[in-house]
C-alpha cells in the first residue's frame, strides 16, 4: 500500500526559524517547521502602546465626562481619570 504525501505549500527551505516580525502592537516569532507537512509553530505576543492606552481612556473619560454628578459611575469616571493620568506619565514625550 501506497501512502500519498503532498507537498508542503510553503518552500520551509526559503523560510527562517527565528524570524520575527511586529506589526501593529503584535509580534509573531517563527519558532517550528514541520519539514513533512509544512505546519509552522509561532509564538504570538502583543505588545501594548502607553500612547494607544492613553488616546483610549482620554476617550472614554470625554464619553464620561457629562455624566450626572448624583450618578453612581461618577466613581468609574474618577478612575478612569486617575488611570488616565497615569498612563500619561509613561508616555515618552
């Protein structure tokens, strides 16, 4: 009996284990090659950005900003304000 085995579709031969690559706040790194299938294992983080942060919290804290003062998340737009400033001071200017 005979056992069919295709080609991987990706030439593995032109391809590095190692390669990283960042892009958009996500790093991928090539760390496994099948060299029989083709099937490649990554490893995938993401990267956060104090600046995206901060541009998020300054919107909600503006989306906040007109709530009633009797309001109970008057308290949540407190925080969002205090984290806000926080994540300012990481910002390298």
């Amino acid at each position: 009996m005979t056992i069919l085995q295709e080609e991987p579709y990706v030439d593995v031969s032109k391809t590095n284990i190692g390669k990283t690559t960042t892009d958009s706040g996500i790093t991928t790194k090539l760390t496994d090659i099948d060299p029989s299938t083709g099937k490649m294992g990554w490893d995938v983080s993401y990267d956060v950005d104090p600046k995206e942060v901060y541009e998020k919290l300054s919107d909600l804290y503006k989306f906040l900003a007109n709530i009633n003062p009797d309001s109970p998340l008057i308290v949540i737009r407190d925080q969002v304000k205090k984290l806000r400033n926080k994540t300012s001071r990481l910002i390298v200017k």
